[in-house]
C-alpha cells in the first residue's frame, strides 16, 4: 500500500467517523443486504449512498447544478462509475484536495438527508 493510498483510506476513516454518529447515517459493508455495489465502505442516510472512496478519491451526491459550478471551476470531476458513463449528480474529489473532503461530505449528506424526506 503506497503513502498516498494509505493517507487517503485514513483521512476517508476520519470522514465517516464524523457522520456516523448523525441520526440515520450508516455504513455500507461487505455483508450489507442491501449492498449496492457502489462502494464497499460508502456512507449511506436513509439508507441512501452520500458519499464513498473510489480509488482514493471522495465521490459524492450532490444537485446537478452544483456538480456543474465545481467542476466549471476545477474542484472537482463528475463521476464515471465506468464505461465512460458520467454521473450528473455525482462529484470526484482527489485526494489532494482533502481539505474540502468534510465540507463536500456535509453538502451532500444534507442534500441526500432531504431528498429521503
């Protein structure tokens, strides 16, 4: 395991420590019933994926137009599950960009908080 991927695994361990305690917040694992494939370690609310690690980057849900604004400006990426397929409501964030990890994690799990509502 390289110091880069380490580093991004443990800074993404710090993230879902901040969320777990919220009200409706889990944590998707390997034995999940409902396991959607996404991500091994994503952060759900409602049962509804808010953000996960995807090859030590932070991906993220939020609203289209906000994806829009941040990829315009180059903090971020739209995500490609694969295939070339990009995500509206999904952002990339890499690893040196840490710094905004926890605020990005709060916008979306507020933005998926009331879209389960």
């Amino acid at each position: 395991m390289s110091d880069a991927h380490a580093a991004a695994q443990e800074h993404y361990e710090s993230l879902c420590r901040t969320f777990l305690d919220q009200p409706g917040v889990t944590r998707e694992s390997h034995e999940s019933p409902h396991r959607t494939g996404f991500g091994p370690a994503a952060l759900k609310v409602d049962d509804k994926i808010f953000a996960m690690l995807v090859k030590d980057w932070l991906v993220v849900k939020l609203p289209q137009h906000r994806v829009d604004a941040l990829v315009t400006i180059g903090d971020g990426e739209r995500y490609d599950p694969g295939g070339g397929r990009l995500m509206r409501e999904w952002l990339t964030v890499g690893p040196q960009a840490e710094a905004q990890w926890t605020d990005l994690a709060r916008e979306a799990h507020e933005f998926v908080s009331q879209r389960a509502a």
